[in-house]
C-alpha cells in the first residue's frame, strides 16, 4: 500500500513541477544500440527475402561480416534472424532419401502442395501396412 501512495505522490509532484505534458510523456527505456542498424539492417533484411536465401546461420554470419563488415557472434546472428526479422532458411534440412524419397525436389513443387499430398498418402500407406493386421 505504501508503494501505491508514494506513486501518487510523486505524480502529483511531476503535475505541480512540469504540468500535464510530463505525465502524458512516453518514455522509453535506454538500452543497448542494435549491431546492425540503418542500412546495414535494411540490406540483411533484402537479402533474407531472396528467392535463393541462406543454407545456414554460419553462412549468413559469414556473408555479414564479408558484405556490412561486421563481427558478430553466431547466437546473435541467429537472434537477429530468427526473433528481430522473423525470417527461416530457405534451404530444407537434410533427410533420409529412404524416408523421404521427395526430399530432392525443388521449391516450387514444395510450394505447390506436391510434397503435402505425397506426404499424406505416404503417411495414410504406412498407417494401414502398420495396422492392417489389427483390423483383421
């Protein structure tokens, strides 16, 4: 109860001292500055969209410090790419051929929902060659 009191007080020092305009004043914590700002960020930003993209966080830690000349650690990079832009790789994790014999295909058949039908038919195969002695 006593925190609640001196904050009201101390709002109604700032009203009598600078008036209304100080209480409505948004003010916005200090922090760090971001590594990469400006066009350095815009740049990253271009170049994640790119059809071609990145096949790691290595590779665009790699391609910042080459191109923006900056040194930046891997668990930043990632930070930056992942939380900050909100962008993914463009290039499919590796799988097993024998498990996923589609995984050869090009990003366009991905996008055109190919992959999705074979995936479900695949999916729905092996569940009735699993279970087919149970419905027997």
């Amino acid at each position: 109860m006593g925190e609640i009191k001196q904050r009201l007080l101390d709002g109604a020092r700032k009203y009598k001292d600078d008036g209304l305009k100080s209480l409505l004043e948004v003010l916005s914590p200090p922090g760090k500055v971001g590594i990469v700002r400006g066009l350095a960020w815009e740049r990253l930003k271009q170049r994640l969209q790119e059809v071609e993209g990145f096949e790691s966080y290595g590779q665009i830690q790699q391609w910042i410090q080459k191109e923006l000349g900056l040194v930046i650690a891997y668990k930043t990079v990632y930070q930056l790419v992942c939380y900050s832009l909100r962008a993914k790789l463009k290039v499919p994790r590796p799988r097993s051929l024998k498990q996923h014999p589609e995984s050869n295909s090009t990003a366009a058949e991905v996008d055109s929902g190919v992959r999705n039908n074979y995936t479900r038919n695949y999916c729905f195969s092996n569940f009735l060659r699993l279970h087919s002695r149970s419905f027997i």
